[in-house]
C-alpha cells in the first residue's frame, strides 16, 4: 500500500472516530433533555385531563380525549388580580433594574474618583452573602418602615441596580468600549450623563436585554419574597396565589387537571420568552465574559 493510501485510511478513521464522538454527545444531550423535559411534558398533559381520568388509578399518561375547560377553571377573577400585581412588579424591574445597574456600571468604569475600586469591591463582595443571610433583617426594615403587605419591597429595590451581578456584568462590558470614545464625547462639550444615555447605553443593548430577560424570569418565579411580605389575598402574586389556592387551603379539594392548567399558564410567558431570546440570552452572557 502506498504512502498515500495509508494516509487517507487514517484520514477516514480519524473522520469516523469524530462522527461517533458527535453522534454519541447528542444523544447524551438528548437523554438529559429528555430527563428535564418529563415534568413539563406530565404537567401539559395532566392539565387536560378530564376530572375522571386524573382521579384513575393506575392513570394514563395521555388524555383520551384531551379537554381545555381545565384552563378556564383556573383563569378565575382571583388569578386575574394576580397576574395584575405580578405584571405591575415585573414592568417596574424590566425598566429599572438594567437602567440603574447600567448607571452604577457606567460610574465603576468610566468615571474615575476616589476609592473607585474599593467600592466596587465592596458591592462585589455581597454577591457572597446568602440571600437567607439578609431575609430576616429586611422583613424588620419593611415592617419598620410600613411596607409589610404592600407591593414596595418588590419595587423600589429596583432603583438600586438590582444586586451586584448585574452592575458587574455591565461593568465587564463597559470596560472593553474604548476610553477615546468617552473622551472625545466630553471635549465635545457632553456631560457623563449625556454621554451615558446616547453613546454607552446604546452600545450595551445585548447586555441590556440579557439582564432584562433574567429580570423577568426571577421576578416572574419570585415565591420566596411574596409569600413573606404580603398578607391580603388581593395583593399575591400568581405564584403565592396559585401556592395558596390548591395547596395552602387543606379544605378544598384538590384538583390536579386545574392545578397542572394554572401551572401551564404561569409557565407559558417564561417559555415563549426564552424561545424568542434563546439566542440573545447566549449572546449576552458571552459577550459580558469576552469584553472584560
């Protein structure tokens, strides 16, 4: 065999190995999102169970045949009122929290003043703190301050950047636009916050957009802070709702169809979402890394 053929043989070995090592990768990836899946695909099909079949034992994992009524069940006044105050919360910290995380951003790493680094150290550092850390010394300030049971503690942290990831992923960003841009804009006469709002933030879109969808997914999920600050039924959230209507009350009878319809709905803007931005949510993450 000539030294030619030796060589393609090893080219066509070497090209099959890489085949099977791609194709075996995907079906690794294929099971663990298969894994992932089930209890999206359990939670669709039971809610269009009928009330007989989702009491059936051993039950189906289909329906036969599959009904819509469920939802309606579910879509009450109540969830309505529910899905006001969620909307009313998730709008104030869609807008806010990437404004104001830009602005502290923009502050750390275009503008220099005293001890610059070491506040930004310091706002660093809380990322270290466990949320459970500051839960109880919160809830005493809201009470103090006579936000318990109202939707302020849910709002007004908005105007605050939003926590300290966010600041430092727009910092990371902002760092790798070029310092002759800024300068040029202030010998034009601009100041920092003219330069802020119509050269860096237009150029931090892809961040932007990164921190709004993940704004929109913790606020949208948020259990844990509407369970403990509100009280009045007419202030939950569709997460504290829902939690109260099928699971918090030990005397209503439990429908699971309707309890899987009303998770499917509250599950429904997060997953359209992500499919829309799947792309950008990528990106943006990729891109706070690269830039610093």
């Amino acid at each position: 065999m000539t030294d030619a053929g030796i060589i393609n043989r090893k080219k066509t070995r070497a090209y099959r190995i890489k085949r099977l090592k791609t194709a075996a990768y995907y079906i690794c990836l294929c099971v663990f999102a298969l894994f992932f899946l089930l209890p999206v695909f359990v939670m669709a099909s039971k809610s269009l169970f009928t009330f007989t079949q989702i009491n059936e034992r051993p039950g189906s994992i289909l329906p036969m045949p599959p009904v819509l009524y469920n939802f309606s069940l579910a879509l009450n006044r109540d969830m309505l009122v529910q899905f006001k105050n969620t909307l009313i919360i998730v709008s104030v910290n869609v807008i806010f929290v990437p404004f104001t995380a830009a602005l502290c951003a923009y502050g750390f790493s275009k503008l220099e003043f005293w001890g610059r680094e070491v506040f930004f150290a310091v706002v660093l550092s809380t990322i270290m703190l466990p949320g459970i850390v500051t839960m109880i010394p919160l809830y005493v300030t809201y009470v103090n301050i006579g936000w318990f049971d109202t939707l302020l503690p849910f709002t007004v942290p908005a105007l605050f950047g939003g926590g300290a990831i966010n600041i430092f992923l727009f910092r990371q960003f902002m760092r790798g636009i070029s310092s002759e841009l800024h300068n040029a804009a202030k010998i034009d006469g601009a100041s920092s916050f003219t330069i802020f709002l119509r050269i860096i933030l237009p150029i931090c879109i892809p961040i932007f957009v990164y921190i709004m969808i993940n704004t929109f997914f913790g606020v949208w999920n948020d259990f844990t802070g509407p369970l403990i600050y509100l009280r009045s039924a007419e202030k939950y959230t569709l997460a504290v709702g829902v939690y109260n209507r099928f699971l918090g009350s030990m005397t209503q009878p439990l429908n699971q169809n309707v309890q899987m319809a009303a998770a499917v709905l509250i599950m429904l803007p997060c997953a359209l979402l992500f499919l829309v931005f799947q792309r950008t949510l990528i990106e943006g993450i990729m891109l706070g890394g690269v830039k610093g």
